[in-house]
C-alpha cells in the first residue's frame, strides 16, 4: 500500500492531460514506482501459489462484463449505474 501510494501522490489532483504529460517527462520514476508495486504483488501471491497472470485474466474477463466499454468508457458513474 505504501508503495502504491507513493506512486499515486504523484498524480493526485491532476488532470488527464497532466497526468500523461507526467508519465512522459517522469517515465524512469513512474517506471521504478511500479516496479515496487509489481515486486510486492509478486512476493505476496508467491508463497500461496497464486497464478497471478492467470488471475489478472480471470479479473480483466469478469470486468469487461461489468463494466463494457460502449457504456463505462469515459463516464464515471459506478458500474451498477450504468
């Protein structure tokens, strides 16, 4: 969590067009901050045997049905509102 944190302040407030600017004149730092993120997750589902490609997969199938994307994309209404 600190990890993501520490990631996330450093879009907080910002607007879209912000936000992209700043991945591009920040991509080593956003680059090493995601690479801590990716580190714990992998370290978390390890000793449990968690796949966790395959349950990204999983995740990412059981998201397009909640939330598809003619309905949710650019619209920030919670999924059961749309």
């Amino acid at each position: 969590m600190l990890e993501a944190g520490e990631l996330l302040e450093r879009f907080q407030l910002k607007k879209t067009e912000e936000t992209e600017e700043y991945i591009q004149t920040h991509k080593t730092a956003v680059g090493k901050e995601s690479a801590d993120i990716l580190y714990h997750i992998l370290l978390l589902s390890h000793d449990p045997k968690i796949d966790i490609s395959e349950t990204f997969k999983k995740k990412i199938g059981k998201n397009r049905v909640k939330h598809p994307i003619e309905k949710a994309k650019g619209n920030r209404a919670k999924y059961t509102e749309l």
